[in-house]
C-alpha cells in the first residue's frame, strides 16, 4: 500500500443545491442554483464536468506555497484536491488506498464554518485511525484575531473538530514541523510545537507544554508567534507542485498586503507590512508557467497597479517575453491612463476587477478610499476605450449610508462603461479600522447584523434587493467568486458574448423570482438564516435543459 505524507485539500463548500438567497441564487429544477451551475445546464456540451465551471475548482496560491515550501525541505508524498466537494470518491479512494499520515485542509476558501466542519466530519468517518486532520490558513487565523486565544475561540474549534489547527498568517513552518513529528512515529512531539492547537486525545500523554496558553474542555492551545519570512523570498517553483497539479490557470501573486487601509478591510491587518517581490523574480516565474503550459492567469494582488511605475515596468516586461498569457487582477482605476491601459492590453491583460465601492464622494471619504467619482469615470474611460472588461464590486450600508447614497452607487454601475457588478452588504468586523470610528457612528453588532446612525442591515439588505432589482449592468453574485468566476468561465471556452448573455438570462430569472416572493425574498436574504416555517421561494421554476 502507497501511503500519503499529506493530502491537501483546497477550496470546501457546498454548493449541493439546499441552501440559497435569491440575493446570490435562483430556484431552478426545484434547487437553489448559482450562477456557474445554471451556466453549467445551459452549456454542458462547452464543459468537462460542473467542477470545470467552478473558479474555485483551480490551483490555488495557499496550498502551492505550502507544498513548495515542504518540497525544498524533504521528500514529500502528496496528492492536491482544489475543491473537496467535487473530488469526494477522490477523496474516499486516497484515504482507504493510499491513507496520508496528514489531511491538510486551507480554511482561506471555507468560507462559512458550516462548509468546514461538514468536510472534517466526512473526513472523520472515512479515514483510518492513523490518518490526521490539520486545518489552517485565513478564516482560522482571523478567529485568532477575533477571539485570542479563548473559550470562543475553542468553541470554533470544537465545531470544526479536527486534531489539529495552525494559528498563523503564514505556517509553512509549523506544518513542517508538524509533519515531523507524524512522520517520526511520535505525535507527542507536537505539544511543543507553537502556533498549534490540538485536540487533547490527539496528542499521547496528560500533560501540557510550557508553550500552552489555553487549556480548554478538549482544545490546548500554544503560544502564537510570528513566522519569520519575507513574502515572494523565494518565489514559488511551481515544478515543485508539477503539471500534473497545475493545469492551465494558476494564481499568482507580485506583492504581498495592501499599501492602501480601506476603513472596512481587514485585510492589510491580517497580512502585515505591504511587500513587493522582484520583477526579474516574478518574469522568471511567469517563464517557469508557460513553459509547463499555463495560459491563463489570475494576479490575486490587492492592489496589482500600485506603485504605478513599477506597474508600468512589468506590464514592459511581460511584453517583451511575449508569454501570450491572458490574464485578469484586482485593479485601482484611478491610477489609469491611456499609455497603461494600452500595454496592460498588449501585456495579455482581458479584464480587471475593481473595488469601487460607493458612488458617493462622501460615503468613499468615510471608507478611506482616497479616490473620487470623477477619477473613478476617467479611470473607466481610458478601460472601455482599449475594450478591456470592467467587473466592478459595492458595498451597501457602510456608515453614514443612506438610501440616497446608495441610489448614487447605483447610478455608477450603471455606467454602460461597466459590464458586471458584483455587490454586498455592508459586514461590521471589530478588527477593521471602522471598528476605532464605532462610537463616532454609532455602529454596534457584528459581521452581518449590526446598526449605526443612519441605516441598520436589515434596511441594507432590503436596499441591496431594490438595487438588484434595478441595475443595467449584468449582476454577479457572490455566490460563484464573482469575477473570478467570469474569467474562469472565458478560459475554459464561453466567448464574452455568450457569457454576458447568459448572465444576462440568470439575473432576468432572480429579478422575477425576486418580484413574485415579495417580503419571503428579503426574509431568506442570508443563506444560513433561519428558514420561514412555509418556504416561500418563487412559484415559478426554470430547467436549465
């Protein structure tokens, strides 16, 4: 029997049709659909399977750069899965086949916890004895973040129910670690080990570390401490994952963080000091990917055109390499000009994707955006007249939000110079640099529920609804990536027309479903809310045949 050191697992949700919103899904074949999937029943003949529509059935950075990390340090047998729910008989067939002393699964695309803990529990049932479960990156991090080290944050844990968890922004070492121990017939050796926490019966011995800090009902947790590193020091060797793992799109990242701090982000909090890696680096390693047959690119940094200059230099470069990659990143359009977007076009670049958030120059004020409406329109004016696609994203109901506010955000995604839009309510977390401004708005609650001054997310969410209800440009739900997902759709064979139209149908289906549920639309907004004792989804029902 081939055993495992470390099966990875990637993205973990659940899109099995019986939870849904009609802010994000239809009701179609009498399930909730998202839009990849009505995409999918549309257009069958286009795909290898349903998971081939999904973007988050693709490589992703966190489970490469573990992998890559792990390969530079010793000989390591491992298996990738990019999306649990799609890989299951996979799965199944590697825990009883070839069982791994470890399950490694990315927390950073579980995105709500239900999703994580349905995927441990099936992992528990299925694997044997010896085989462990260890679940880190983002969301587990932000919990740290959120509750330090506490009986909250043990009562994630406890829910989630693996053996292990790394509390980290990075990681890589403390899984090494980790696997050694495993790897050496000895778990006990990770009681010492930081960063970690572990299920009590999952480690031989009564006894705790000095290292911990928290010893709960069934969880110890151990000191947390930064993992020393410079992001893009090295920059991943994708031979080290191999073609067999990679396919022919690929995340890839030149920066680290964000140099900007949005009022609502979190994001620069969790990921530190804004680092940008070297351009020779980051060409070496666009040359590393064409070699091995990537075509498509997805640059997941924060903010790709920012140093402008430097911005400038790559797009120079990339076009010199001809690496005939297309390509489409996160995008401030305020930093535009005719000169960028014209290479940025050459460069392979087919669409950006951009955080505009308000149309409102007082509410963009207050979020810290530093950027106007008419910056926002030249900006879109130098995109549309080199033809690269605009998906822009908004908020409704940041502070100091109105209904005017957001009618004024409205008007801005319908600009016709923007093609999708993808929009959300308003999410209060504490860590957030408005979390300092709270009294000044009088903002309390947390994540979806809260109020302040002028608007509550009830109100937010009813106005979210009208606006779906209004918009020219094509909506894109959260519920399939929003405009990652756009893009994976075009890489993998519908052109721009048939997407468009095809998004089209979608939102014509959710506006009509929308209009005949009355109030039961708002009342079933957020997937996980209770549901109503007499669903009331829409009396009509679509097939995708």
């Amino acid at each position: 029997m081939h055993e495992l050191d470390v099966l990875f697992i990637g993205a973990v949700m659940d899109y099995d049709g019986s939870n849904g919103s009609l802010a994000n899904y239809i009701r179609c074949n009498d399930k909730w659909q998202a839009p990849f999937q009505f995409i999918y029943g549309k257009r069958r003949q286009v795909f290898a399977s349903e998971a081939q529509t999904c973007v988050y059935d693709i490589p992703n950075l966190s489970i490469c750069k573990l992998v890559d990390f792990l390969k530079r340090r010793l000989d390591l047998k491992f298996h990738i899965v990019w999306h649990f729910n799609y890989h299951k008989e996979e799965v199944l067939d590697l825990l009883q086949n070839s069982p791994p002393k470890l399950v490694a699964i990315s927390s950073t695309l579980a995105f709500y916890p239900q999703y994580l803990n349905t995927c441990v529990a099936w992992l528990n049932k299925h694997k044997k004895p010896e085989t462990r479960i260890v679940v880190g990156g983002k969301w587990v991090y932000s919990q740290y973040k959120n509750f330090d080290l506490s009986a909250k944050l043990e009562r994630f844990l406890v829910q989630a129910n693996a053996d292990y968890f790394i509390i980290n922004r990075y990681g890589e070492e403390t899984l090494y670690q980790l696997l050694l121990a495993l790897k050496s017939g000895d778990p006990s050796k990770v009681r010492d080990l930081p960063n970690l926490a572990y299920r009590q019966d999952a480690v031989p011995g009564n006894h705790k570390s000095q290292l911990c800090l928290y010893d709960g009902k069934r969880y110890r947790i151990n000191r947390v401490i930064n993992e020393e590193q410079v992001p893009g020091r090295p920059m991943i060797d994708f031979t080290n994952i191999g073609a067999k793992f990679i396919g022919d799109i690929v995340h890839v990242r030149t920066s680290s963080s964000c140099p900007f701090h949005c009022r609502f982000c979190t994001f620069p909090h969790l990921q530190g000091k804004f680092v940008l890696f070297d351009i020779d680096d980051i060409i070496v390693q666009l040359r590393q990917l064409k070699n091995m047959g990537v075509k498509y690119l997805y640059f997941i940094d924060d903010t790709f055109n920012v140093p402008l200059k430097r911005f400038e230099t790559l797009m120079d470069r990339m076009i010199q390499e001809k690496l005939d990659m297309q390509w489409v990143s996160f995008f401030r359009p305020q930093f535009a000009n005719g000169d960028i977007v014209t290479k940025m076009l050459e460069a392979g670049c087919r669409m950006v994707y951009c955080g505009v958030e308000s149309g409102n120059d007082e509410i963009l004020k207050k979020m810290g955006k530093h950027v106007t409406l008419e910056q926002y329109h030249q900006g879109l004016d130098w995109l549309d007249r080199v033809g690269i696609i605009v998906a822009v994203s908004y908020i409704v109901g940041y502070p100091g939000e109105t209904y005017e506010t957001a009618m004024d955000t409205l008007r801005l995604v319908n600009d016709p110079r923007i093609t999708f839009s993808r929009g959300g309510v308003f999410y209060y977390d504490p860590e957030a640099p408005v979390g300092k401004l709270a009294e000044e708005y009088g903002l309390t609650g947390f994540g979806a529920e809260w109020r302040h001054h002028t608007m509550d997310s009830q109100e937010a969410a009813r106005i979210h609804m009208e606006m779906i209800d209004k918009l020219e440009s094509i909506n894109v739900p959260h519920s399939d990536g929003g405009g990652w997902s756009l893009f994976n759709l075009y890489c993998h064979g519908l052109n721009m027309a048939d997407l468009k139209a095809l998004y089209r149908e979608f939102n014509e289906i959710q506006k009509m479903q929308i209009q005949e549920a009355g109030q039961e639309a708002f009342r079933q907004y957020r997937v996980f809310a209770p549901k109503p004792k007499q669903p009331g989804h829409a009396k009509t029902t679509y097939s995708t045949g």
